[in-house]
C-alpha cells in the first residue's frame, strides 16, 4: 500500500498505446489469438510515484492490487457522451504492471483520446449523462489502507494519437491534508507530552461529497463524523510529529470545526478557524503548543497552506474541556438564568433574554463564558437558539460594551445544535453530539434569607441588567424585625399591605434601607431609563399577563413579555381609592432618585399605554417593589 507523506509530489502513469490500422475502432476484444498478432498489443501501464528532492520520506509507490480507474474519450465527446472506455478497472500486479482483464486499443482512424483517470478505484463510476462521482474519506485513517484510500487522485491527458512511446499520466491531490504537531508549553517537557500518548479526533468534518470531474468542484456533502488520523508520534526538534488526516474539501465555521486530544485522563479541544481554508492539493501544519496552568489549558494553532510544502500561519486556542450541557433540557421555568457548574465552580453562565438592537430583535438563549476573576464575561456571548427562529441562524455572537451597556451582535449561521460544550480559558462552542461527561446547571436565583425565612426569586438578564423577575414578597426586614402589615394605606405609615399574593410597601419602609440585602438594590432613574433605552421605550416588552381597560377607554396597550420581566398588573395602594380600582391596569414600583438616597417618582406601567411614565411622589401611596442586581 502508498504511504503518502510527501509534500509535492506527481503519479506518472506510463500508458504503452501499441496499435494497427485496422477497417474499424477495436473497444475491446475477447478473443485471445489477436493478443499475439504484432498489430494488436494489449493496453497496459506502469504506475510509478516521482521521487522530489523534498520529499519527506522516499517509499511513494503503488503496491501490488493498488486500483485506479480509466475513462477515455476519442474526439471531441466528453463524458456526458459515449465512452470509447468507461471506468476501466487497472490492478498493479507483482511485476509493478498495471493491468485490465479487458482489452482496450487506441482508435484506428487516427483520432485523439483523451484521458481521465483516477485513484482509488470506484465501481459504481459515472453515470451516463453525467460528470460527477461520489467521493469519500474514511473515519478510522489510523489504519494505512482506510489512509491511503482516502486520498482521491486524479490525472487527466488530452490530444493522444496512437503512438508506440509510452504516455506519463501526473495525477494531483483532490483533497486537503492536515497535519497535526504538538509542542509542550511551560510546565511540561516533549517527553511528557509523548508519554502522555495524546490520541486524536477530529470533529465537524463531512466525509461524503460528490464530485465534478468537469467542474472540479464538490457538491452534496454528507455523513459529518469523527476522523482518527493516522500516524505514530515522534519527537523531532522539540516538537511531537506525525499525525495527519485527510479531508474533503469545505468550509469551516469558527467555533464548529474542532480537533479533540485525550490525554492523561483529560479532554481538550482545539477549535479551528473559519479561516482555515481546505484546498484541493493543499495541507496545512496545526501547531498546537499546550501551556498547562493549573487545570486551565490554553494553546495556539500554527498552520501551513499551500501545495504541500508552502506555509501560512494562523491563530486558535485551545482549552480544557469541562462538559456539556444539554440545551433543549433547559425550561428556564425557575429562573432565566442557570448557572453551569463544575466541581462546585460556576464556568458558564446561560441565559434566556431579550436581543435588541437598532435593526434586530429576538428572544434567545445565550451562553457566556465565565473570566478569570468568577465573574462571567459578557463579551463573549454566543447564542445558542434565536428562539422562534429556523434555518441557519444561530451561533451568533453576543459582546456587550459595559461602559455605554450597547450590544454588537453578529448574526448566526449555524442550524440548531442542542448541546453547550465549555472549555476553560473562556471558551464555548455549540455541537450536535454531547460528551461523555455532562456538566450540572442549576437556576440562579436570588436567595432572600430573612430570619428562620428563605425565599427564592427568580432572575431575568436585560441587556447588562440583572434584574429580579418577580416582585419583593417580604414580610421581615433585612434584619429580622418584621415590617408593620397594614389592612388599609394610610398617609405617612410605614410597612406593607397586600392583595391576592402581591405585596406592596410605603415609601416610609423603603428609607428604612432593610428592604433589600447588600447585593441588591432598589432601582434610580437611571436604571429605569437603561432598561428603557435598551428596549426601544417599548414598555408592551416588559408587560405579562391580562390587562385591562382603563374605565371607559378603549385602547388596550400589548403585553408581549418578550424581555421576559414579567411586569403584571397588581395595581397599587392609594388612600383614595381602592385597590380594584387599580388591579389588572396599574404597575408602578418604587424608585429612587439618582444619588440612590431618596424616594423619587415611582416608574409606572398602564394598560392603555405601550410606554412607561412616572408616578407621584406620596406618602399616600403603595407601589411594588423589584430589585436590581448590583
């Protein structure tokens, strides 16, 4: 079998074309007593691999029953047309000549033939009509065969008149080779490193295509799985050489395309560029340098491009991988934010929230990476499903500007993928298949401990916003002391009062500054107005359930609740009126005023209106009351 390392290199095929002048065109003949007649000397060749100066190792030939496959065209017929030889089958014998059990011999009317020829051999061929054939890779290359196999050759010759003198036939690679060395980083040696025997796959590649021998092109790509290379490590100038894969030609997506490296019990993944481009003929040199700092692995991918022996460069990083997370399990009922969790470490966070920006909006759910410091990174969002969208719209990317809270957002291309694979070094990147290790994911909420009490509320992102998605239901003081309940408001008391579950609190409770934990915070105007902006003014994104008309009015605001704040019309407490007066078509919520010391105008929501507007200051009033994370 060919071992092909080389990194140019050319096929010559010696075609011996012996021929007599006979009354018509001999396609093939049967009859064996012709085969000693001096006029009709059977087609046969020798298939040899050139030897270059830089090549890498000298073994490139055939072997005995290497297979290639032979069109020929006489005249001016292409392969849409009739063959003079259709799909011959050429084995190599023991004595290196390639051989056919059928009989071919050069037209006698002194027409030119072309040549097609191509390795490995396929019985199925064209089809009559057509120009095209399937072509594939196989997964596991480890093997020498499935390796040399997998590399499609073709080798094409115009014009030939019958001549005595042999024809050299140079065939060219038609797929893509990828060649894969690792360096140790600091805190590991070479030796190490091999000794940890890294074994790889790699992942996101189709290895079924179909292609054009005239076009020289691929179409209908299919069947996109794992791919073991092959190869043996060694150690060469530092360096782990040795692995190589090939590949059909196609487009890369960034954060889709990976390469897996098991090693010493971990996983890591290598994920690769969409500027990786696969062309036929060509390789490229992964170089990946691993720098182990505690169970943090960060690395960079150096590559080659050209015709096997040209170089290029290019970046990517690679990292420990975590897990997976299931994304379709997620019902985001309890909180719209769930935290994936790693050995009692958060290392992701995955939100449903509210895209906005000047020319698109959507619901979605959205992944972010966590940084160093345990705070999560929100310039590196990936959004894992535009919710209610379909086709090939997700993976887009989410970076958030936390001095002006704008967002850039890069729309997706990818269909949807149901598992979150997390990687460290502030990595994620969505797959169709999981690991073997899923990685726990639990609501995050805001745990409200007040004496022998603990409530849990759940919570919504908005833009950078982290709000609470339910109202304040406390009957205690931060400190314990219970708030004064009261049945009816009254002018300047200071407590509570409540309705069908809801709670409501006097401007009085609100100074106490015992409402709220540390961590969170009673919203100002400039919160309020944040929220807004980021919105579009368009408060019908903040509304939830049934509203209704105010009095005889007959303008009914919409209540979408795409923002997923879950704005319900409870109403509000007023000692001149009633709460049925208010309940189903007032909101308003305490605010405070932009030194975050004093009760300001409550920010208020109706149900004839899809913008927001301000409430009163008053001692004669209730509102509810939703926190902000600080």
């Amino acid at each position: 079998m060919r071992t092909l390392c080389s990194r140019k290199w050319g096929i010559g095929i010696i075609l011996i074309f012996p021929f007599f002048i006979i009354a018509c065109v001999n396609h093939f003949s049967e009859d064996e007593d012709n085969k000693t007649d001096i006029d009709n000397i059977p087609l046969r060749f020798t298939a040899d691999i050139h030897k270059i100066v830089k090549t890498r190792i000298s073994d490139n030939t055939f072997e005995k029953d290497d297979s290639v496959g032979l069109f020929a065209l006489a005249g001016s017929t292409t392969l849409t047309e009739e063959r003079y030889a259709d799909n011959l089958l050429f084995k190599r014998s023991e004595n290196d000549i390639f051989e056919t059990e059928e009989t071919v011999y050069y037209p006698d009317d002194g027409v030119a033939v072309n040549l097609i020829s191509y390795y490995p051999y396929n019985e199925e061929g064209i089809d009559m009509g057509k120009t095209t054939m399937q072509v594939s890779v196989a997964t596991e290359q480890e093997l020498p065969e499935n390796y040399s196999y997998s590399d499609f050759l073709v080798a094409t010759s115009s014009d030939l008149k019958a001549t005595s003198e042999p024809v050299a036939l140079f065939y060219n690679h038609k797929f893509f080779r990828l060649n894969i060395v690792l360096v140790p980083g600091k805190g590991i040696t070479i030796e190490e490193l091999r000794d940890a025997n890294p074994q790889l796959t790699i992942e996101g590649f189709f290895t079924k295509a179909v292609y054009d021998f005239q076009n020289d092109s691929y179409a209908e790509y299919a069947d996109e799985k794992s791919i073991i290379p092959m190869g043996e490590w060694t150690i060469k100038e530092n360096r782990l050489i040795g692995k190589e894969v090939i590949l059909i030609p196609q487009k890369t997506k960034d954060d889709y395309q990976y390469i897996t490296l098991k090693a010493d019990g971990k996983e890591y993944r290598c994920l690769l560029s969409s500027a990786l481009e696969m062309e036929s003929g060509k390789q490229r040199e992964l170089e990946i340098t691993f720098v182990p700092v505690q169970d943090i692995l960060i690395g960079s991918v150096n590559g080659e491009i050209g015709n096997w022996e040209e170089t290029g460069m290019d970046q990517s990083e690679a990292g420990i991988v975590y897990g997976c997370v299931d994304i379709s399990k997620l019902t985001f009922e309890e909180s719209s934010v769930y935290k994936v969790m790693k050995g009692g470490q958060q290392v992701a966070e995955i939100c449903k929230e509210y895209i906005s920006t000047s020319d698109f909006a959507s619901p979605a759910i959205v992944a972010y990476p966590m940084k160093s410091d345990y705070t999560v990174d929100l310039t590196k969002g990936i959004v894992l499903q535009l919710l209610g969208h379909t086709g090939n719209v997700h993976g887009g990317a989410m970076v958030w500007n936390l001095e002006n809270h704008s967002l850039s957002y890069k729309p997706g291309t990818l269909e949807l993928r149901n598992y979150l694979f997390v990687l460290s070094g502030g990595q994620n990147y969505m797959s169709v298949t999981p690991a073997e290790n899923l990685l726990s994911v639990s609501p995050d909420l805001f745990c409200d401990v007040r004496g022998e009490t603990i409530h849990k509320y759940p919570i919504v992102k908005i833009g950078t916003q982290y709000w609470m998605r339910s109202n304040l239901e406390a009957i205690l003081y931060t400190d314990g002391d219970a708030i004064l309940e009261l049945m009816n408001m009254v002018e300047g008391a200071t407590g509570y009062l409540s309705n069908n579950g809801n709670y409501f609190y006097t401007s009085n409770a609100v100074l106490t500054d015992k409402l709220l934990p540390a961590n969170w915070k009673i919203p100002t105007w400039n919160d309020w107005n944040l929220l807004n902006t980021y919105l579009g003014e368009d408060a019908s994104l903040l509304k939830s359930g049934e509203w209704k008309l105010i009095k005889d009015e007959t303008i009914l605001g919409e209540a979408s609740n795409l923002s997923g704040f879950n704005a319900l019309p409870v109403g509000l407490w007023w000692t001149k009126g009633k709460i049925a007066d208010y309940e189903g078509r007032y909101l308003g919520y305490w605010t405070l005023d932009n030194t975050g010391l004093s009760v300001d105008e409550a920010f208020l929501l109706k149900s004839n209106s899809d913008t927001s507007s301000s409430g009163s200051i008053s001692t004669e009033k209730a509102y509810a009351l939703r926190a902000l994370r600080k």
